[in-house]
C-alpha cells in the first residue's frame, strides 16, 4: 500500500538529490577550472644539457650535507644527478604531471630514491627554507619573481641559473649575481650562461646605509 507518509518522503529524497545535483553542477566546474589554472606551466620544458648541469652543480659547490631543490625540475635530471654525484638530498618541484612521471623515473634510473623527493606543485608556493641550494631553468622575470622566497633561505645558501638573471616584468636587472661563466656543451655544441647568487642576494639599487666612521667614534 503506498500511503501519503510514503509520498512525503519521496519528495523529500527528491528535493535533497536535486540539491545535491544542483551544487555539483555549478561549484565543480569552479574548482575544476580554479585548478586547471594552477595547473599551466609558466615556461615549457627544455631540458638543461648534462655537462650544463654537471657545471651548475660545480659552481654552486655542492656538497654531501647539502639539499638541493629544483624549481621546475622537468625530467629530474637535477637532483638526480646531485644525489648521485655528492650523496646529497635533493627534492625536484614541477607543475605538469608528465614531467613529475619523467623525474621519478630519472630517480629510479639513478638509484637514489632513498635521497630525492619528486612533488608536484607550483613553485611560487614551495618553501625554501629548508633547501641550501636553489638550481633553475626558468626565464628571468620568473627568477625575479622568486626572490621573495629565496629571501628566506639561511644565509649562504647557493642559487644557480642556467642562462639566466633575475628580472622584473620590463627587463631591469633587480639582483647582481656573484659569478658569470660562461660554458660551450659537447651535447649542443652551444654556449650557455650559468649565474651564482649567494643569500643574502645583492639587490640592484638597495640602499647600502654609510656610517661615517667619525660619526661612528663620536656616538
Ligand atoms: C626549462 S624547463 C627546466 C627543466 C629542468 N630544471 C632542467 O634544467 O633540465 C622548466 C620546467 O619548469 C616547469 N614549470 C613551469 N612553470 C612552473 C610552475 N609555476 N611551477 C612548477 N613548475 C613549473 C615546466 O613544466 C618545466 O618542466
């Protein structure tokens, strides 16, 4: 028998699962795309050459006791190699999740697992505080727009770039790196820049405050 009890409760179960419906429909595109923003690389993946790297990691003096993290890691090529090389740890950051699936095969290619962490996520939101050397491939407004976390780091602590400084959005230089080499690869047969910055990073135009020593004898 089906009673007007029966009916109230199936309108009931009917308002809640169009409601339910109606929410997914329109919050879900929202996350959805909110994600799928975060999820656009600010720079395609080329691939640092592995004398290049080899030659970043030298100039950075990387050693054992040191933790490298990648900013963009791409195949992983990177910390890989450091783990490898110097037996440090290494973490590699990368947005695109195919790169994330090359950089934890590169690991496994190079044993060291038990030294390298892979994550996906985008690199304006990773602290740097617990790294000692920053390494990047990135474009130079992407660099200057970093320094806010660099800013972070102990000071000491290493950033090495490939090919390029530390910009705003109109091209002004707003770091002076402490090194410049310059370094032709056998693998492209190309010159390639790498840059070396030391934290506390040298800011273009900072206000350096002149003590005068007289002034100084007086006080
Ligand atoms: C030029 S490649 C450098 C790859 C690697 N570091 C190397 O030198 O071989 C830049 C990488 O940065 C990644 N990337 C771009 N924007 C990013 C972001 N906002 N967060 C995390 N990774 C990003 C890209 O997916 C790409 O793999």
């Amino acid at each position: 028998m089906f009673h007007r009890r029966d009916l109230f409760w199936l309108l009931l179960l009917a308002i809640t699962v169009g409601l339910i419906a109606a929410v997914g429909f329109y919050v879900a595109p929202l996350a959805f795309s909110a994600e799928a923003a975060e999820e656009t690389p600010d720079v395609v993946f080329v691939p640092t050459a592995h004398d290049v790297v080899a030659k970043m990691l030298e100039v950075a003096g990387v050693k054992k006791d040191d933790v490298v993290f990648d900013l963009g890691c791409g195949d992983g090529r990177i910390v890989a190699t450091a783990a490898k090389k110097f037996g440090c740890k290494g973490t590699g950051f990368d947005i695109n999740p195919v790169r994330i699936k090359e950089s934890l095969a590169t690991v496994e290619k190079f044993n060291v697992g038990h030294l390298v962490s892979i994550e996906k996520k985008n690199i304006f939101k990773v602290d740097l505080s617990q790294a000692s050397v920053i390494t990047l491939y990135l474009l130079p407004e992407l660099n200057g727009r970093l320094i806010p976390q660099l800013d972070k780091m102990k000071p000491g602590s290493r950033i090495v770039s490939h090919e390029y400084r530390m910009t705003d959005a109109s091209g002004s230089q707003l770091t002076t790196p402490d090194k410049e080499i310059e370094i032709i690869s056998r693998e492209d047969n190309t010159k390639h820049k790498i840059y070396l910055w030391t934290i506390p990073l040298k800011k273009v135009g900072e206000k350096v405050e002149k003590v005068d020593p007289e002034e100084k004898k007086k006080g």
